[in-house]
C-alpha cells in the first residue's frame, strides 16, 4: 500500500511536468571542484552566468547534448552543506533554468543515497520515506526548471530517472517524446530511455532492441547507435549472470565492452563475473580501471581486494581493504578485523581487530557479527 501511494504521488508530479514545454574524465573531475567551489564561496552570479551560458550553447548548437550533460555532474553530489548555497543560488536568481536543475539534480542523488543499495526487502520504511521525500523536492525543481529553458532535456533526463525508481514505464515514454520534440536528435534522453528498459528494470532486451531500431530511423551518428547497440548486448550478459551462465556473460560483457570501454557497469559486471569464475588475475584490470574512472569505489576496492588475497598478494590486499574500510565498506571493515586478529602481515593486534569487527557489525555485516561475538567471547 505504501509503495502505491508513493507511486500514485509521483505519478501526479511527473504528468505536471510531462505537460510542460518544458585525458576527458579528468577535465570534468577538475571543473566539478571548480564550480562547486564557486557555489560554496557564494559566487552565484559568476555561477549562473557560467552555467546559463553553457545551456545557451547547447540550445545554439555550440556544444552537444553529451557535453551539456556533463557540465551538470558537477551537481551529482549529497553533501548537506551545498544545499543552503543551491536554495541561496536560486534566490538570487528565480528564473535560472541551471539553479533549478542544479537543486534538481541534487535532490535526486540526495533521494537515491537515502534509500540505500539493499534489495526493497532489506530497506525500511524510514529509508523510502526520506528517499520519497527528496524525489518530491527533486521532481518539483525539474517541473520549474522545465518552463525555464527551450530545450530543457536535463529536466526530462533526470526525471526519467526517478521514473525508472517507481516504474513509471509510459511516464517516461512520455517524458521521452518530450525531449525528442524539443531537441530530435538527442543523444542522451534517448539514451536514459533505452537504460529503463533494462531487463534488470522490468523491460527486456527484445524491448531495448526495438527501440534501438526507432532511434536508427531518427538519424543518429552511426557510432551512438553503436553504443546503444552495445548497451543492449551489455543487458543480455546481465541476464545470463543472473542465471548463472557467467561463462556465457563474460563473452557479452567482452562484446559491449569493446565498444563501451569506458562504462564503469560494464567493468563492474564483467569483473564480478570473472570472481565468480575464480578468473581473479583476469578480473583485477577491470577493477584497476574501474578505480581508475572511480578512485574511492569500495566496490571495486573490496573486489581487487578479493582477488589480491586470492592470488596470495596478501600486501596489496591489505591496502585495498583499508582504503575500502576507511570509506565505510563493512565487507572490507570485517576483512580488516581477521587481518589483525589473525597478525595476516600485519602485527596481530586482538583489540584493534575488535575495533575493525564492530564497525563491521554496527552496519550488518553478518559475517563481522559473528567473528566479534567470537573474539569477545575468547577474551584479549
């Protein structure tokens, strides 16, 4: 009862909205610190000129969709200190198609954290409660940003995203043909879309295919249709990983990934398949690399971990779990603790395992629970 009615709220936000006219890597990472650190200083003329500007070259056709889209990741951010800056961004400047989609955006990724990654049964109440909230924020600041701009396709874009959360399947539809009116050959609404039918979403690569075949009618540049060719082979692995087929996974995987080298999903699955397979020197490059897009990645951290301890390189498993650790990782908290309570090349230090354990624990880790209990039990 409760997911419906948090369904039947969004769903009435987002048909306001459906209504309304409304050496790469590294550079992006650098003029993310760059503007957040313009908002935190409070310098929100320089700001919004900065960020209108580059909606303006969009809408003119200077820059392309991909790179609009990344000039606004410099707002994929939860930290609860820029949101007093985003509210004082937007009211200096009402009308600011960049500050209400920056706020936008925001609330979003604020949305997601505050759910979690657990299954829908392993997550409370009080965690869809505050993810429900802040999707309603989020929701409300792309409805505003959307009557803000020509072609708001941001807006839309990270609407999908929501969308995709509560299953809206037609609201998306809906948002897309939105984007695809204001802009026709975009790139990356089209390209949200195709990721919302996802087998792993409810769709099916069969539906993802025969939307790859629309966007071929809607004339886009032959290596984009490559790509979203690419995205679906990358949905036919995941599926075969969820039937366990990784043998057969891993050559999808191989597939998309030559043409998608750089998606850090793809290098996340591929590796988790090849652990899977025992594959453990195979698996390390992919997560070498994934850390390479993503430096504090625990996941990829705690795996390289894995397979470092599995190759018997127990130092280099060591540094990959205390990075992991220190980043709140309670896998890589627990594995820490059996590190010092077993002196495994470090000096063995009972009361400090037990520190590591009960991190561990606080957070759920069954494993961790287990080996403190046990460790209390044994005495120092």
């Amino acid at each position: 009862m409760k997911m419906i009615k948090r369904i039947i709220i969004l769903l009435g936000i987002l048909a306001i909205l459906a209504t309304e006219n409304g050496a790469w890597a590294g550079a992006i990472e650098s003029d993310k610190s760059r503007l957040l650190g313009m908002l935190l200083a409070s310098q929100y003329t320089q700001l919004d000129r900065e960020m209108s500007e580059t909606q303006r070259a969009y809408e003119r056709g200077t820059i392309g969709d991909e790179q609009l889209l990344a000039a606004f990741r410099s707002f994929y951010i939860t930290d609860r200190t820029v949101e007093p800056k985003l509210i004082e961004w937007i009211e200096k400047y009402p009308k600011s198609y960049a500050a209400r989609l920056a706020r936008g955006i925001y609330y979003k990724y604020v949305g997601f954290e505050a759910r979690g990654d657990n299954f829908t049964d392993k997550t409370s109440d009080e965690q869809f409660t505050g993810m429900d909230a802040n999707f309603k924020k989020s929701i409300q600041d792309l409805l505003d940003s959307a009557n803000l701009t020509d072609k708001p396709i941001l807006s839309y874009l990270h609407a999908m995203d929501i969308g995709k959360n509560y299953g809206l399947i037609r609201m998306n539809r809906r948002l897309l043909d939105l984007a695809n009116e204001k802009a026709p050959r975009n790139f990356i609404v089209r390209r949200k879309y195709l990721f919302t039918l996802q087998a792993r979403w409810g769709g099916s690569a069969e539906e993802m295919s025969s939307f790859v075949r629309e966007c071929k009618g809607a004339g886009l540049p032959v290596e984009k249709v490559r790509e979203l060719d690419a995205a679906v082979t990358a949905d036919v692995a995941w599926k075969l990983e969820w039937e366990h087929d990784y043998v057969g996974a891993q050559r999808k995987y191989e597939e998309a990934l030559a043409v998608l080298p750089d998606d850090p999903d793809i290098i996340s699955r591929i590796s988790w398949v090849l652990i899977r397979q025992g594959k453990y020197s195979a698996a390390v490059p992919h997560l070498s690399r994934l850390l390479e897009i993503k430096p504090n990645n625990t996941y990829a951290l705690a795996n390289r971990g894995v397979c470092y301890a599995q190759l018997k390189r127990l130092d280099s498993a060591l540094v990959d779990y205390m990075k992991a650790a220190n980043l709140g990782d309670a896998f890589s908290q627990n594995e820490i603790g059996t590190f010092y309570w077993h002196g495994i090349t470090v000096p063995r230090d009972k009361a400090l395992a037990i520190q590591w354990f009960r991190k561990s624990a606080q957070q759920g880790n069954d494993a961790a629970k287990r080996n403190l209990k046990e460790a209390l039990a044994s005495g120092l």
